[in-house]
C-alpha cells in the first residue's frame, strides 16, 4: 500500500531483477515470480488508512466492467496494466487516467513485470480462462492479493493447485463470483439457512447446454508481440495459429481455452450458490448422472442438485423455473415451500407467508454488479480475514462445476470422493488434469 499513489515507479525492479532472486516451480507451469517474506506481508503491516495499490492482468469487457467498479473506491489506486493485446491496454489506460485525471498509469505487455514491482499490493486478473489459475498462483507467489475472475481454474487440478498456493502463501484471494454479494441471492439462501423453506430438499443450477469445440480457425498473419503477444496470449493452453478471431472472443467454448465445456460459465455461479444454501462449502456432490437437459447431482446428506442446460438463456426459461428472472436463476426447494431468483433481482417464492419475508421492488440489485464483492475483498486486505468466495469456497465448487462436466463429457454416472478429488473411473480422473505448455521459452 502507499500513501503517495502518484509516486512515479521508475525505481521499481526490472523483472530481469526480480527473476534473478526467485525461484518458483509450478506443477505444469515453468516460470517464476516470488518476493521475499517481507515483501509479501508488507500489506498487512502497512498503516489502515494508507490506499492499497491495485495492478490489473487482463483488460477485457468483463475487466473493464470489474475496474470501473473497483475505481470507484477511494481508498485504492490502480497504477498498472498488464494485457497482451496493444489495443486493450491503451483503453485500459484511458479508463484510468481520466479517472484520476492524469497520465500515472503504467502498461505492460508481460504481466510478469507488473508482478515485479513491490508497491503493488492487489491485482485484478481477467484474462481467458486458460490463464486464471497460473497468472493467480503466480501473483500470490510475488506476494499480491488476488481478484480473479471466473471460472478461477480451467482443471480440478489447477483449481485444488490455486487454492494450496493461497493458503500456502498467505494470501487474501476473492473469486469473481459475485453473486454471493447480491442480496436476492444472499436472501434466498438466508430463507433455506433460516429453516423458512423447512429441510432442503432439491436445488435447480442453471447453465449454458455444455460444448465440445475444438476447430482450429484459418491460420492469418501473426502481429508483432507489441500487437499481439501471440506466445503470451496461448500461454499455458496447447499451441495453434494465430487468428484475430481469438483473442477478440472466439475462444469461448474451445476446449483448448476454455473452462468444463462451458459449463463453468454460468456454473461456477450458479452451483456455487447451491453449495452455499446446502452449507456445503466445505465438501460437493458425491454423485454425477448426465441426463439430457440436465446432469442430476446428489450430496451425501441427500439433497439434489440439477444442473439445467438452458439452450436459450436470455430467452425463454426451462419448464423448472416459474418465469424469466434474468441470467444465472436458481432455484431452491424444501418440504414447506420454494424460492427462485436470478440476476433481475426479483424474488419469486411459493406461498404469502414467504412472500412477507421479501424486500421491496426499489430495493434490488441487479446480480452483475461487482461493487459488494469488490469492497469484500479490499477489505479483506486491510484486516486479512477470508474472503466471502475465498480460496477454499472456490476450491469446492469449481471442483463440483468440472466433475459435472466430466459427466456430461463421458456420457455416464460418475462418483466423486471430495476429499480425494477422484472419481471412480480412470477415464474421469484424467479430465481433471491438462499438459501445460512450456510458454517461457
């Protein structure tokens, strides 16, 4: 953190520097980014009132979405940059400087260099979902706070590695499911925690039908790395020729880049509030069954939970939710009634006596909205207590999105330990890791 936020940054290290005191070794990851103990618990040592310094790796849509939020704050100060793409850092800066109304914002190319610095405390990591993971472990290794957007893994194993890392390193982290921080979410789970609904008995996810892609697009010039680091961009994901297509979007639904055929898309939300209103955060389902709209899992305490495949999801709604209530609907039955929400947030229950318990219209939020989640985290940083979608919530859900995957990926049954993280067949098992690419040579 620092009290001069202008401060210029030309004393900070170079990563040359940087990597020559450190020493890293991921488990399919060859890089390394790591300070010394006093430079990693320099945030919390810092005085209260100081404004915690934020870096950002990864200045897409959704980033800039998340940022603006962020920027909001006045107790942090973005002061860098970090993308791949010329183009999204130039708006990134822009976005930033004419918040602060000057010309302080640094960019990078290599977000290893934006790790390099020690005045950072924070970063906000948006890249595609190859990157998550590896960029968070490797932020947390150089002693930063991490804000990462979701799916936070695009494997189990990658998921179960980031959340050993956190712990490891001491490290407030924040996955970007923010609905946990939306009151309509919050209130129909506080209805199930509160006994009002009686004893849980099934709960609806919603999510995108689950996609298999895996086409490369026609091979086009490759720009210069101040264009487009092309190299940096694959990082870790399987090498294939460049297309301009790519890194403006198309990768969504490749399984090269993306997260559990897709699936994690809408589920790292949707089931993570399923865990949440079962209070499972510390386990998952044991049970995954594919159907054909749907996979049915089941915890050890009995509650089931669908996951259901909208094939439409800004249309109209699956015959299990009652009406169109926005994207990522939920919905939580119990022996004495029901309750249904989604990102309008509306509320939809079962009975009058229910319906008492519900806010007024002019009190929604609507279920994108970051601004909660993002103050969650910050101030996590000043006082170091966990997070609302910590490392470890994360580690659950994630995990439960990809074993419902793997399902509908193999077309049958499987069974899941939570403890192990294995299923009871090979074939699973190997879903839950992918080789990693050498990206640093």
């Amino acid at each position: 953190m620092t009290d001069n936020p202008n401060k210029a940054t030309d004393a900070s290290p170079s990563r040359r520097d940087f990597l020559g005191t450190a020493s890293v070794s991921l488990a399919s990851v060859v890089a390394g980014t790591t300070l010394s103990t006093q430079a990693r618990t320099q945030a919390a040592q810092t005085a209260p009132n100081s404004k915690i310094t934020l870096g950002v790796v990864g200045i897409g849509p959704r980033c800039t979405y998340d940022l603006k939020a962020m920027l909001n704050f006045q107790d942090i100060q973005c002061v860098a940059i970090a993308d791949v793409q010329e183009s999204r850092r130039q708006a990134g800066k822009k976005l930033v400087d004419d918040h602060y109304d000057n010309q302080d914002c640094v960019l990078y190319r290599d977000f290893r260099d934006l790790l390099a610095r020690p005045d950072i405390d924070a970063v906000l990591i948006a890249t595609g979902d190859r990157w998550h993971a590896d960029a968070s472990i490797l932020a947390a290794q150089a002693g930063k706070d991490v804000y990462s957007e979701k799916p936070c893994g695009i494997t189990i194993e990658r998921c179960q590695t980031l959340a050993n890392t956190i712990t490891k390193e001491k490290r407030v982290f924040q996955a970007g499911t923010q609905r946990r921080s939306v009151p309509n979410f919050q209130l129909a789970v506080q209805l199930i925690h509160q006994g009002k609904l009686g004893r849980l008995q099934t709960m609806h996810a919603s999510v995108y039908r689950p996609v298999m892609e895996n086409t490369w697009l026609p091979t086009e010039p490759l720009p210069t790395p101040d264009q487009v680091d092309w190299n940096l961009w694959l990082g870790p994901a399987p090498w294939r020729p460049f297309n301009q297509q790519y890194v403006a979007g198309r990768w969504r639904g490749q399984w090269d880049f993306d997260s559990g055929a897709r699936l994690l898309d809408w589920g790292a939300h949707t089931l993570d509030l399923c865990q949440w209103a079962n209070q499972a955060d510390g386990t998952m389902p044991v049970a995954y069954e594919p159907q054909k709209d749907r996979i049915v899992c089941r915890y050890a305490n009995g509650v089931e939970l669908i996951v259901d495949f909208l094939d439409d999801p800004f249309g109209d709604r699956s015959p299990h939710y009652i009406t169109r209530l926005g994207t990522c609907p939920i919905r939580f039955i119990g022996e004495d009634g029901w309750v249904e929400t989604g990102d309008s947030g509306e509320i939809v229950v079962s009975n009058s006596k229910l319906q008492r318990e519900l806010p007024k219209a002019s009190q929604r939020v609507r279920g994108l909205d970051v601004s909660a989640h993002a103050r969650d985290f910050f101030d996590c940083i000043r006082t170091r207590r966990a997070t609302v979608a910590n490392a470890e919530v994360m580690r659950q859900s994630h995990t439960a999105c990809h074993a419902a995957a793997a399902a509908w990926i193999l077309n049958r049954p499987l069974q899941l330990d939570p403890k192990s993280t294995q299923f009871n067949e090979p074939a699973a098992n190997h879903l839950s890791v992918r080789a990693s690419r050498d990206w640093t040579v």
